[in-house]
C-alpha cells in the first residue's frame, strides 16, 4: 500500500479494479460520470446503479490523504 500522501500514478484516470472491476455492465457509464465530474470540477457524481453519491479521485487526490474506508477512486492505495 502507498504512504496515504502518495498519489498513485493513474490514481486520478484509474480505480482499483477491486473496486470497480471493469468487466462489468455499469464500468463505462461510472466512468463517464466520474471524469465529467472531474471536468465540471464537481467533488463528486451520483452512482448509476445504487444512487449513492460517490467522491471523485480528484476530490480525494486534492484531500491529501487516504481516509481508509475503501472509497472507490482512492488516489492513494495501490492494493
């Protein structure tokens, strides 16, 4: 695992597979939520699929630090 300070990096482009495994039907339509997010410089988006509102990497990037609680875009964690 990273030290919390240390952005992985892809960790603004990329979540950990675990966390949003990419073979799945929803992958593509979260990721277009996540980076329109990013680009309207919105901390976070509204999960497709379980209406939950979900931070953004770059929210979490800009946070400083892994707060541990398994937030799907952690910048930070590597495993």
């Amino acid at each position: 695992m990273a030290s919390p300070d240390q952005i992985r990096p892809d960790g603004i482009e990329v979540p950990l597979e675990r966390r949003l495994p990419s073979g799945t039907d929803f992958h593509a339509e979260v990721m277009r939520r996540h980076d329109a997010a990013v680009r309207g410089r919105r901390p976070t988006y509204r999960d497709p699929v379980s209406g939950y509102t979900v931070f953004t990497a770059r929210f979490l990037a800009d946070r400083g630090y892994c707060c541990r609680s398994g937030c799907r875009h952690c910048p930070f964690e590597t495993s």
